[in-house]
C-alpha cells in the first residue's frame, strides 16, 4: 500500500512484541520468551519486589543487557523516517524495550512502561536511566527505585491510556504491526480506530483474533514493513 502522506492527517502505528521479534527480543507467547526460564511471582510483580528487590532489580538488569545486545531493525527505521516527513505520527507501543526510540522515533506512548526508568511511587518521581545497570537504585527518601513497567498484576497508568485513546480516536489511519491483540485494554484500540471511521491495516506474520476488524490484513514481517508500505509526499 502505497501512503499517500497528504492523505492522512494523523497515523498511529499500534506495536506489540512481534515489532522486536527480528531485533532479538522474544515475544511474549513464543519459545524463548523469559517467562518460560524465570517465574514472574518471584521477578516481576509488587510482591517480588517487596519481598526482596535487590533481586527483582538485579533481574530487570539482566533483561536490560540482554535488550541492548539487540538492535533496531529496518522496521523501526521506516515508521522514523516517516515520522521526519509527517507531522502527526504517534506510536502506541505495549513493548517496554525501547526500540523505537533508539532509531530517533518520538511521541512513543508507553502503555506498559518502559525498562529504561525507574521511578518512587512514596515521591511520585520518576527517573529516566538508559544503560546496562541502573545508575541509581535507590530514590533520596530511602526506598528502593522499582522499574517503571507494568507487571504482573499492575494496573495501567490511567492517564497513559487516555492519551494514547485520543491518538486513537482521532487518527484517520492505524497500523497494527505484531500484536495478538489479547492482551487488555490495548487489545480494545484496533476496534476504538475502526469505530471512530480510521482505515485500519494490521501486519503480523499470522492472523490474529482481531484480523476480522481490520480494512486490509497483511502477512509479513515487521522488518519488512517497507515492502508493504511505502510513502508518497
Ligand atoms: P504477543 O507475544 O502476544 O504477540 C506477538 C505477535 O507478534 C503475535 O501475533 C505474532 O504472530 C507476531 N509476530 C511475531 N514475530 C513477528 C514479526 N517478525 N513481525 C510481525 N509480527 C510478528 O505480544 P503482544 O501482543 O505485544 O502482547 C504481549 C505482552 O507482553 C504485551 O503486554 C507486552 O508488553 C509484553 N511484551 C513486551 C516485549 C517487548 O518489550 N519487546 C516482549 C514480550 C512481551
Ligand atoms: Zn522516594
């Protein structure tokens, strides 16, 4: 499909795990994925970390060390590019890697958080830190920092999904790339885009519960989204 740029006054990209299957990150529901290896209820969840959070942070490390020996791939590159052309792109991501913005990508909307901060909940502050280990794992009032991610029986900062709603709402076309569309309330969005009259296309390399939704449904690879996509100004 051919983006006629003129056409589209405001694009949202919508990307779950399958985004950075390519890059090296495991998705969530494949082999390899780290919640075959290490038990959430001891790593990833309030619990965890109040129980011993030395330990959950030394696991979070991990999961860093193992993202940044990852790289973006032509995928990512291709929605920054059109970003530096369109001035109404919005990513509305349910990964927590980062990926996109390491290929200059803005206004990533975070529905599940984000490995690279860390934040206090007693202060309400919230510290970025991009790097192997953390620079900082305790906040100045004594506690420890815990990642800024949504675990394991979290629930999702309301005020994150209202903003990434009103992307929603009000874009004329959305493009769903490697999500199953299961997880909730993401797993809402691609309906939210249809209701309110955007052309929906979804790239995944299987179809999905939600593909019945969708205007136009493509079988690929997010690496390859070029070949299925391309801009014109
Ligand atoms: P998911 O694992 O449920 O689904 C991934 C989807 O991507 C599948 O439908 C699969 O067919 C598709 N896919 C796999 N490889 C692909 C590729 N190369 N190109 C295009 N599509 C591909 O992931 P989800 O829908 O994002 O939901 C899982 C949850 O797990 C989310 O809440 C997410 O926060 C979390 N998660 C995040 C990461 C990350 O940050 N990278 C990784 C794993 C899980
Ligand atoms: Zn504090």
């Amino acid at each position: 499909m051919v983006i006629e740029i003129k056409n589209y006054n405001k694009i949202v990209f919508f990307t779950g795990a399958g985004m950075s299957a390519e890059s090296g990150v495991p998705t969530y529901r494949g082999s390899g994925g780290i919640w075959h290896k290490y038990n959430w209820e001891e790593y990833a969840c309030q619990e965890a970390f109040d129980r011993n959070p030395k330990k959950v942070l030394d696991f979070h490390e991990l999961r860093r060390k193992s993202i940044l020996e990852c790289q973006p791939h032509n995928g990512h590159k291709f929605i920054s590019e059109l970003q530096k052309l369109h001035e109404n792109v919005t990513i509305v991501t349910q990964n927590i890697d980062g990926m996109h913005q390491r290929t200059g990508t803005e206004n990533v909307i975070e529905l599940h958080g984000s490995l690279w901060r860390l934040r206090c909940d007693d202060c309400g502050i919230v510290i970025e830190d991009f790097g192997e280990s953390f620079t900082k794992k305790k906040c100045n009032c004594g506690n420890y920092l815990r990642p800024d991610i949504v675990w394991f029986g979290d629930m999702l900062n309301p005020l994150v999904i209202q903003k990434a709603s009103e992307a929603i709402q009000r874009c004329d076309l959305f493009i769903s790339i490697g999500t199953s569309g299961v997880v909730w309330p993401a797993a809402g969005f691609p309906q939210e885009a249809k209701s309110n009259g955007a052309y929906c296309i979804e790239i995944n390399t299987e179809g999905t519960e939600l593909s019945y939704l969708y205007d136009e449904v493509i079988i690929g690879q997010a690496g390859g989204l070029s070949k299925y996509l391309s801009f014109r100004i």
